[in-house]
C-alpha cells in the first residue's frame, strides 16, 4: 500500500468520526435553543411551539433573530464568509473559525423558530473539523476536494441519520460525480458520521403505511403529481433566488432586519404552530396525517415566504427542508381534497412524501437523492422508494423538457 492510499484511508476514517461530532454538537445546540426559546423539557418543537404562550411565540423568533443578526454584523464587519460548495470546488483554503461561526449563527436563527433548513450548519461545521483534522497529511489537491465534499455530505447524513442521502448529496450534488473513488469515499464517511450521532438524532416514528397491494396506485398519482411537484420546485427556486441578496449584507440593518423576519414567524405561528423552524413540524403533521385542507393550503403558501423573507433580510441557512416541507404541504392539498371532494381515501402521508420527493428532485436537480433522502427520512416500506423514485424521475424528466424547449427559443 502506498503512503498515498494509507494517508487517504486515514483521512476518510477522521473526517467521518467528525463529521458525525459536528452532526451531533450542531444537534444539541439546536435543541438547546429550541427548548429555551419556547420553555419546554420533552418533546419535539411542534410540541413545544404549541405548548407556548403566544407571546412567547411572537417574541421568541424576534429575539433569536436579533442575536443571530447581530452575531453576523460582527462577523461580516471583520471577514467574508465564502459559499462552502464553491470554496471546495475552487480549491480554495477552508475559514475554519468563520465558517464555525456562521454554523453556529444559523443553529441560534433556526432553533428560535426561523424558518430556514438547519442542514447548512453540520456541512459546514463538519468541512471545517474535516480540514483541521487532516491538514497534516499529504493530500492532493483533487483528494481534498473529495474529503471535503464527503465532510459535508456526512454532515448533512448524521442530523438526519440518512447515510445514503448524505453520501449522495456529496457524490452527486457538490461533486458531480459517479467516480468509484469520490462514491466509495462518501459511503464510508457518512456511514460514519451517522453512527457516532445516531445517540443524539436518531428518533423512530412508527408510522401505518398503505399496503404493498396499492404501489400500482401510488405509482400513477406519483405521475399525476408530478407536474404540481415540478411546478411548485421551480417556483420555489425563482422566489428564493429572487429574495437572496446578491452579496452579503453587513450593515447593522441585519439585526432589525432578520428580527423583524422573525416577528413576523413568530405571530403567524399563533394560528399555525407548524411554521417555525427548518419544516420538520409540517413533515411531522403531513406524515400523521394532522393536517387539515385549509391549514395545509395556508402551510403551502406560508413556508416558502417566510424562508424568502429570511433570506431577503441577509439570514444565512438551508433551504432543503423548506423545499421538501413545501412539497409535503403540496401533496397534503392533494390527497386531502381528492379524500373530501371524491370521497375517497388515499394515504395522505405516501403522496405527501411523493410530491415531496419531487419538489426536491427541482430544488437539488438529483432525482435519485430526492428519492433515497425522502425514503430514509421517512423509513417507510421499500415499495414506497420506487413510488418516490417515480415521482423524483417524472419530475426531473419535465424540468428537462422544460430547459430544452427554453434552449429552443433562445436559438
């Protein structure tokens, strides 16, 4: 064996022990603030949320959102704060310390009731604990793209105990590739990551599914979804990349800015309880089947512009839960208005979790890690992954006709 090859293993084996302690600190951290922001001991933050008072709903999101903005007026006052999947892909030297600061800025907005994804800060945590616990061994330059890529995928893999997803997000999504090497090493990584947090994010929700007899079903409404997915994805693309400033606000507007954003969560969770944070409180409503036809319809509409808002007022965080919250809020309206206007009884929680897939098929462009990550998400039976895989790659195959036929036009 090489000191290459040696140097390399050794490094997927540190950067997946890490990986999975940047999963877990970030876990912790985030339901430390949950459990301070709305006074609660046990339970999930829908629990908490609805167990408060409405002041405290209102005032709480504000007040996070003020500290988180006046954390990064400071930070942005002394440094820049570089985009993790382009600092990778440029090979460019990872800032540790801002990068670690930001992540942790981003746990504080979320837990206190933003409505942005809490995935951000583990990638961005687990990159920068990857980069300092291999940063004397001989790697080159490609070998550190691909180290790095995988600490963020693992990341990502461990607070949503998905080893699949978080391997794929790295190959796939951040770099692009099928390469033994890069897939290999993005398996181990986030296997990894996953174990060493599963003590701290791994929760089970038994959950009743339709029986295996009706896939033949559930694979015709997941092409009937399809165009709603896609549609819904690419409008929630255009509005975040319409609310997302084009450079990094500094001024000290930030704090009244992302506070008032937080306000404005804050009192439309009076009514809906579900709105705050990153959208596990609407997968958890959509995949009890909690959720009426009115709320969902709300819930749809709601999410994705209370995320905008955030976005516009210079808040930094994920958007893969708001998208996939948004897709199951969408298949929510469906199923629920076909059961109260037909008179029938579709699963509400499978085409929730299909339309979901498909929404995320748009927002990530990867049908594959649409399907895997809704699947392990959700731990529902193995039928239901070729039912996703359906919706995911039926989805996928309308966007592409879509930018084909815009190609067209252009010429």
């Amino acid at each position: 064996m090489s000191r290459r090859t040696l140097e390399f293993s050794c490094a997927i084996v540190i950067v997946g022990l890490l990986a999975g302690v940047a999963g877990a600190a970030t876990t912790l951290l985030l339901h430390a603030v949950e459990h301070l922001t709305y006074h609660y001991g046990f339970g999930t933050l829908l629990s908490g949320v609805g167990g408060s008072s409405p002041v405290r709903r209102a005032l709480g999101p504000m007040i996070g959102g003020a500290l988180a903005g006046f954390g990064w007026w400071i930070l942005r006052r002394r440094t820049t704060v570089p985009k993790l999947a382009e600092t990778i892909a440029a090979h460019e030297p990872i800032p540790r310390v801002p990068l670690s600061i930001d992540a942790g800025l981003q746990v504080l907005l979320v837990g206190s009731g933003a409505s942005l994804g809490r995935e951000g800060a583990p990638r961005q945590l687990a990159a920068a604990l990857g980069d300092f616990g291999t940063m004397r061994l001989a790697l080159t330059a490609r070998d550190r793209e691909i180290l790095l890529a995988c600490a963020a995928g693992a990341g990502l893999g461990a607070v949503y105990s998905v080893p699949l997803g978080g391997a794929l997000f790295a190959a796939r999504i951040l770099l692009g590739t099928w390469h033994p090497r890069a897939l290999g090493t993005a398996l181990i990584t986030s296997s990894l990551a996953v174990a060493v947090a599963a003590p701290v994010t791994h929760l089970e929700h038994p959950l009743t599914w339709p029986d295996a007899r009706t896939s033949y079903l559930f694979a015709f409404l997941a092409l009937a979804v399809a165009p709603l997915a896609a549609a819904i994805g690419l409008a929630f693309n255009r509005v975040m990349s319409t609310a997302s400033p084009k450079v990094q606000f500094h001024s000290w507007m930030l704090i009244p800015a992302i506070a008032a954003a937080g306000l404005l969560t804050g009192v439309c969770s009076i009514w809906y309880p579900e709105l705050p944070g990153n959208g596990r409180s609407i997968l958890t409503v959509a995949l009890n089947s909690d959720m009426t036809l009115t709320a969902a319809c709300v819930i749809l509409l709601l999410k994705p512009l209370l995320t905008a808002v955030f976005l516009r007022a210079g808040a930094v965080g994920g958007l893969l839960t708001p998208a996939l919250a948004t897709g199951a809020a969408a298949g929510s309206v469906v199923a629920l208005a076909l059961n109260e206007l037909a008179g029938s009884h579709i699963h509400v929680s499978a085409l929730a979790l299909t339309c979901a897939a498909g929404v995320l098929t748009i927002t990530q462009r990867s049908p594959l890690f649409a399907a895997l990550f809704v699947w392990e998400l959700a731990h529902p039976p193995l039928w239901l992954l070729l039912v996703f895989a359906v919706g995911a790659f039926a989805a996928h195959g309308l966007r592409v006709l879509r930018e084909r036929h815009q190609a067209a036009g252009v010429r």
